[in-house]
C-alpha cells in the first residue's frame, strides 16, 4: 500500500485522530467512500461510452 508498512499507518491514523477527532473520522471515511464510488462509477461509465463509440 503506496510503500507503508503498518507503523507508518499506524503514525498516520493517530495523528488524524488528533487532528480531527475520533467522532469527526467516521464521516470523513463516509465521504471518502462515497468519492471513490462515485468516481468508479463515472470511470465505468466511460468505458462503456468508448465502446458504444467504437461500434459505431
């Protein structure tokens, strides 16, 4: 996962519950999770237009 092992992971995820605040991290994963979904699914559709595209 991007070169980090888990002590890594681990000094990253104390230092955003520090920063934001353990009731402020569940949303902030939602929203994440939310961008990522959207943005697979406007990738997929666009794979789907390219080929539509390309039997023409």
């Amino acid at each position: 996962m991007f070169g980090l092992g888990w002590p890594e992971v681990g000094v990253i995820a104390l230092a955003a519950i520090l920063i934001f605040g353990p009731k402020k991290i569940p949303e902030m994963g939602s929203a994440l999770g939310k961008t990522l979904r959207g943005f697979k699914e406007e990738l997929k559709g666009s794979d789907d237009d390219v080929e539509q595209d390309h039997d023409r």
